[in-house]
C-alpha cells in the first residue's frame, strides 16, 4: 500500500501540529513500520489545479505572499516555504487519490484540508486537496463519483462550499463541535453528534445512506478524541475511534469502494502529547493497511 510523504509536507517556517504532524507520523512508520506499506513522494500539485477550486487572486496570494492579509487567513505566518508546502501536501492527496483507483487502498500524510474555501484560507487549511482531488479525477474521467467522507471533529464547511451543485460529489460529515458548521444541501449532508454514545451509530447510519461511488476520500481526524484540546468530545477513547476506523475501510471493501485517506485534525495539548498524537494517526494506517491486504 502507498502512503504518500514529503519532507516539504513539513516545510513551512511556522511550526504548528499541521504543519509538523506528517513528519512525526513519517518517522514513526520508518521506525516502527507496517509489513506492505510504502512511503511514496508525491508529484507536487501544479498552480492549475488549484485553480479548479479556487480563485486567482488567492492562489496568487498564498504563493507570493502578498497580500499578507489574505495570504495568511488559514491562521499561519507566511513565508515562501509555505507554497511548496501545500503543493506538496496536496499534491500527496491527489496522488493517494490515483493510487487508491488502482490499488484499493491508499493515503496521504497530508492535513489542513477541509475548511479552506474559494477565495481564502481558515481553521489551519490553505487549499482544499480533498476537493480538488475529486474535481481532478472526475474532469479526466478517472473516475464517475466521488464521496468525500469527513470526520474530523469540525464541520467541513470549505468543502461544503466547493463542491455545492456539483452532483458528482457527495460530501458526508459526521462532527462533534460547530466550527464552520453549515446547513445541508443536496450534495452534503452534516451531522454534528454531542454524545459519544451516540457517534458510532451515527457514522454507520451516514455511511449506509450513502451512495455507491468510484472513489472515496477520507478526510480522518482524530481531534473527536476526549483529550484532544481542539474538538475533542468527552468519552471518545482510542478505541472508539480504532472501531470507527474499521467500520470506515470495512464499508469501503464492502461496497468494492477504493478510498484514499488524509490525516486531517489532532492537536496536542495538556493531556494529549506527540507520542499519544501519532499513535492516534496510526489507528488509520493500521486499519487502511489491514484492509488493503
């Protein structure tokens, strides 16, 4: 199986947990390792793709860092590494997209994805790879329908927005916490849970509402987790999540869904630290890697 990672995935000057997570989980698979997974270098986007998506004058502003006002809404300091930074990450979901098609199972260390919109950045993510990667491979007919599957803690309120009447796409989101929250239409459907007891029926009841697709893109977050200080909900252990992530791939190969995951959302904080952070990610690789086999 191929997981996609760049050293440029962690480029960028200003440090932070989605700027920094991909190589501490990068690190963690070379020296603790999963028997058939490969760390693959993506092809960095190109300024084109990005402008499937969003506007020119964003797109201009992220790579010369000028404005700064706009060059900065996704909450870092510029500089220039910022720019190969996102091309690379996204690039790494594009290429995870690919590889998926092709070999069932795939995925990027890629994060800071899902609340960018057209003309700016927000909540830590510069361009939207999820979206511009359905959009990519359904304009060279790779593949017919795409489901965006969101599970990160906060609302994908960004890729709600992007692919608004674009019927190839259904945009699934199970969140625990409102942050750009948004009201369904008829390609995205939101579900915002407040019971952990509750969270796992809700996956599987917006999975099984679902519809038959080409592709899956799994946006997997792990700041649901109960002490992660961004998102977390009280009761959502390490093992919850592990079952979600099972019922995720299991779905996945049982609908014959090849899907591509990304990081998406953890933080650390004052009870959750960089040990417990990537050992949280893993759950992902762990349950992609046995499904793929």
């Amino acid at each position: 199986m191929k997981v996609f990672y760049s050293p440029d995935f962690v480029g960028a000057a200003h440090g932070f947990d989605t700027t920094r997570k991909a190589g501490w989980v990068a690190d963690s698979l070379t020296s603790n390792p999963y028997s058939g997974l490969t760390l693959t270098e993506p092809t960095p986007l190109a300024e084109s793709d990005l402008l499937r998506v969003h506007s020119e004058d964003y797109v201009d502003a992220v790579r010369t860092g000028k404005p700064a006002q706009l060059a900065e809404t996704q909450g870092f300091s510029w500089d220039p590494a910022l720019w190969h930074m996102v091309l690379a990450s996204n690039g790494g979901v594009v290429a995870a997209a690919h590889a998926a098609l092709t070999g069932g199972v795939s995925g990027s260390l890629s994060s800071g994805l899902h609340h960018a919109k057209r003309e700016h950045g927000s909540g830590f993510c510069t361009f939207n790879g999820l979206v511009i990667a359905a959009k990519k491979l359904l304009d060279e007919g790779a593949a017919q329908s795409v489901m965006i599957l969101d599970l990160d803690a906060h609302c994908g309120g960004g890729t709600a927005e992007l692919v608004n009447n674009d019927e190839r796409i259904e945009h699934v989101d199970v969140s625990v916490s409102a942050f750009d929250r948004y009201t369904d239409t008829d390609n995205s459907r939101l579900r915002i849970v407040h019971d952990a007891d509750d969270y796992l029926t809700t996956v599987r009841d917006m999975l099984n509402a679902a519809g038959q697709h080409s592709l899956c893109l799994y946006n997997a977050g792990m700041d649901p987790h109960e002490d992660c200080a961004i998102g977390g909900l009280n009761g959502i252990t390490n093992d919850i999540l592990a079952q979600r992530e099972k019922l995720v791939f299991d779905w996945c190969r049982a609908h014959e869904t090849p899907v591509a995951f990304v990081l998406a959302g953890g933080y650390i904080g004052s009870r959750l630290d960089q040990a417990d952070l990537v050992a949280a990610h893993r759950l992902t690789i762990a349950e992609a890697t046995r499904s793929h086999l």
